[in-house]
C-alpha cells in the first residue's frame, strides 16, 4: 500500500471509522472509477465533503473497471495518489469488487453520494447499493450535477495526446513481478520440452521486385523480380520457433508427391523438425506468395483451396495422435480454415488430450471455416479479437463479455486475445457463480512493425512454452509479446533468436534488475 497516510486498505478504514462514530463525525462515501479526474469529478466530490465531516473515497482496483480492455486508462495506485491529493478527500481505498456494495457493508458511511444522472437511472446495481445503505440508516444523496463531463469521452477525443503507453507496461511488469533475471528463467525454461505440432502444410513465397512505373494499358503498377525468397509459415514456422527456444517439435501434416509438398519436406528436414507425414493427394501444400517494392507489399497472391480432409486421412491423423502424443509434454493445433480440421479430428483433439494427459494449445485464423469455438478445454487459446467476434457472429459486444460467452462455451484454462497495435488482454477462466472475469491488459511492446505475418504465431509458441514450464501467464504474455515484437522488424518468415530476443529485452526500460 502507498506511504500516502490518506490510503489505507478498508481493514484500517473500518477501524478509523467506529472512531469517528464515537467522535460523532459525520462519514460521507464516494465510490467510482476516477480515471481522468475532470472539473467534474472536482465539484461531486466536495459537494460530497460538505454533506459532513469525513470524506472518503472508494476506487475499483483495475481489474474492476469493466469499459473496456485499455481501461482504466490510469493505473490504480495512481487513481488512489490523484484523489489524495484533494484537500477535500481526507482518506482513500481501493476496492476489489464487482460493485460497491461490500465497501459500502464494510464502511457503513453516513451519507453516500452520487451523481445526479443516477436519480432518475434505472440501474440495478445502484438500486442494491441505495437499499443496502437505507437499510442500516444512512442516507443517499444526489450531487448537484451542475458540471457534467465524461471520462471516456475525454479520452476518446485525447488518447493521442496522453503518453501512458509506457507506464501501463511498467504496470504490468511490476503488478506481476517481471523482470529482467525473471525473463531470463523463462527463456531457459523451454529446453528439453518436446511438442507436438498439428496443422496444415503452408510455404511463405517472398517475391522483391524493383517498380517499373504504372502501365501503359492499364493504371496497375509494373514491376520486375529482384530475388525470391522462401520461408515455412503457420503450424511449421512454430515448430521451428520451439527448436529456435530450446524445445523439440515434431509437426503433424498432410502431404503428397506435388513439388511443392516435396519442397515443404526439404525445407522442414533442413530446419531440423521431424515430420509426421499424413499421405493424402487431394490436399494441396498452401503458398503464399508476397510481392514487395522495398520491402513494402504491393500484392499477395494464395495458391491453394478450401479441401476438407478426406476420412481415411483423418482416421491416419487420429492413429498419429494417438500414438505420438504420449511422448510428448503438449500438442499445438493451427486450425486456418483450410478444411483439415473437420467435426471428427475436432473432437478427437480434445478428446486425446483428456484421455492422454496432454495440454492442448490452438489458434485459428480469421476464417469462417476456422471457428475456435469447435475446440473444447484447451489449455490456452490465443484468438485475435477479429477471430474471436468472428466465432461469436458478434462485432458489438465488449471483449469481455466475448470473453465469457467463449468461455462457456469451450471450458477453455486461458485466453489471450490479441488485438495488434493495441496489446494484448489476458483473461482467466471466471470464478464460480461470478460472471467477472479476472482481466489484465499489456499494450503493444512494437514500434513501427516492418512484416506482421508470423507474429501471431511467435506469439502462441512463446506462451505455449512458458505455460509448460509452469510460469505464470502474464510472464509467459509478456515474454511473447517481446518476440512478436522482435519477429515484426524484419521481412519474412523466419523464427526469433534467443540473442535476439535478450537483446530486445536488455533494451526495455520497464524490466528491473534484481540486486
């Protein structure tokens, strides 16, 4: 708790307050947000203190502030210090509640204050918190509502020009004790773990070109090739970041004859990653080609089709599963519509899993053939927000309320939603009869990203290997959004170094050095 003499943890509060009672002061409570403290805020609050003697405030803790992922905008320890430092508050807490009805029970103040919008709000929550402090005899009042401004709306129309990106990350580090030596256990952790890949065949296809100029047939622009470069993307760019981490990874997938599941399987034995081939001529090997103009992409074409697996193939991946899995510590499937992933090896993942003692980790792709909500109980799923409303047919709903339909949904353990320059959002599974889920943010650790292709799938096999080694998610979350970050500064498809990585790490000024 903050040295600040006027903060102090309700226990202290509900003991400072029966003096008071027998002093015979008046306690008057105010309770809320107080994201951005405005002239608003200013003229409730010592509207409130002229009700009596005591003025107290009550904040929700950062996890409580249900307006959105990146809120509150300022952390919770700062919420407490700016309302301290009113003359007119004479003491602050902080509260860990849904709603304020147990600091309410616990403070049992006088007179309890709110805004004047709430007298004529049908609003349930406040509706319980008026009965419950009519109920022991204290009374509520309207403030004057004579100035009305808008938190979220300032911070709508002024986010730019706030710059707390980088305190919220210090935040984040410090709320979850990460630092520098800490990260460096978690890099190390994954050594020795083996992990099982399933997905679909996918080939990168770099094409940089030098412009031409416009054409003359027709306004599209000419270019001619410079140089070609391939890479291994989706399921095989993580296996390859597993072996990149220290683990070992053997990649599940469907093959052929064709040239370029030939050139798949060359490029995967030369990367040193086991392949578990699933014979199957129908399917094609999936290439992506990007052609780009100093290094900016200016054209993207896909080779490939929608081509389900057929059902001899999916009872080979099933035998596979079962038969590979028990020596391995997880499994990782990259669902990305393609067709491989029908109802039958769906259910069998999950299945495998709970019957094998296997984790399972998944992550789909933006496609309405990849919902993740078809796989059960994995133990961590990584959607981005875009495939998470996508799976829901939702695109109003807050990410948290997503969140807990997702859940019930699967019985998922963790989600992570990213949500790309904005950060990522960590949620647990909700608490028994609590429809609250525990929530944490990390904004975007990147700048200035040169290629985003790989990063979610850097993302997902960096907090798959943290979560096996058994640390925490928010050190596993940060420690793969550093390796996204690190992936995106370059062209192309090629997995993050350990050198790499410390040396993004060595640079970020929110990490502490333990003494």
């Amino acid at each position: 708790m903050s040295d600040n003499p006027k903060i102090l943890p309700q226990a202290e509060l509900q003991t400072l307050r029966e003096q008071l009672r027998a002093q015979g002061k008046t306690v008057v409570q105010c309770h809320g947000n107080f994201d951005i403290v405005h002239p608003g805020h200013i003229r409730y609050l010592r509207f409130a203190k002229a009700q009596g003697d005591i003025l107290i405030v009550s904040v929700s803790a950062d996890s409580r502030v249900g307006k959105g992922v990146d809120r509150p905008y300022i952390n919770e320890e700062l919420r407490l210090e700016n309302l301290a430092a009113f003359e007119f508050v004479d003491y602050v807490c902080l509260d860990d509640n849904n709603w304020a009805g147990p600091v309410l029970e616990t403070l049992r103040p006088d007179v309890y204050v709110k805004g004047r919008e709430y007298e004529h709000m049908a609003n349930p929550q406040f509706a319980r918190e008026r009965q419950l402090v009519e109920g022991y005899g204290g009374k509520v009042i309207f403030s004057s509502g004579d100035v009305v401004y808008s938190s979220t709306r300032i911070l709508e129309q002024f986010r730019d020009r706030f710059p707390l990106k980088h305190s919220k990350v210090e935040y984040f580090c410090r709320r979850n004790d990460i630092t520098r030596q800490s990260l460096a256990k978690l890099l190390r952790g994954g050594a020795g773990l083996r992990v099982l890949v399933v997905g679909d065949p996918v080939l990168d296809h770099y094409i940089q070109c030098d412009a031409q100029g416009i054409a003359a047939e027709a306004p599209i622009l000419t270019v001619s090739p410079l140089r070609e470069d391939w890479f291994l993307g989706a399921g095989a760019l993580v296996a390859r970041q597993f072996s990149a981490f220290g683990a070992s990874a053997s990649f599940v997938t469907p093959l052929n004859d064709s040239p370029y599941s030939l050139q798949f399987r060359e490029r995967m034995q030369d990367a040193g990653v086991e392949v578990l081939a699933i014979e199957d001529d129908a399917r094609p090997t999936y290439v992506k080609t990007r052609y780009l103009v100093e290094d900016r992409k200016v054209l993207k074409v896909n080779v490939g089709r929608y081509a389900p697996l057929s059902t001899v193939a999916t009872q080979h991946v099933i035998r596979t599963l079962r038969e590979q899995l028990p020596r391995f510590d997880a499994m990782v499937v990259l669902d990305f519509g393609y067709g491989m992933f029908g109802h039958t090896l769906t259910r069998a993942v999950s299945e495998l899993s709970q019957e094998l003692g296997k984790p399972y980790f998944i992550d789909v792709s933006a496609s309405s053939r990849a919902n993740i909500l078809k796989f059960k109980r994995p133990r961590l799923a990584t959607p981005t927000e875009e495939e998470l409303r996508l799976a829901l047919a939702d695109n109003e709903s807050g990410i948290s309320n997503l969140a807990l339909r997702y859940y019930r949904q699967t019985g998922a353990g963790n989600l992570v939603t990213t949500m790309g320059k904005r950060g990522v959002v960590l949620f647990a599974p909700p608490e028994e009869g609590n429809d609250r889920l525990p929530t944490d943010y990390l904004p975007s650790l990147a700048h200035n990203p040169v290629d985003t292709v790989g990063a979610g799938d850097v993302f997902l096999t960096t907090a798959c290997l943290t979560a096996l080694a058994g640390h925490p998610l928010a050190a596993g979350v940060y420690l793969a959004s550093a390796a996204s970050a690190v992936h995106i500064q370059k062209v192309g498809n090629d997995p993050v170094s350990v050198a790499e990585l410390e040396r993004f790490l060595d640079g970020r000024p929110e990490l502490r050095v333990d003494a």
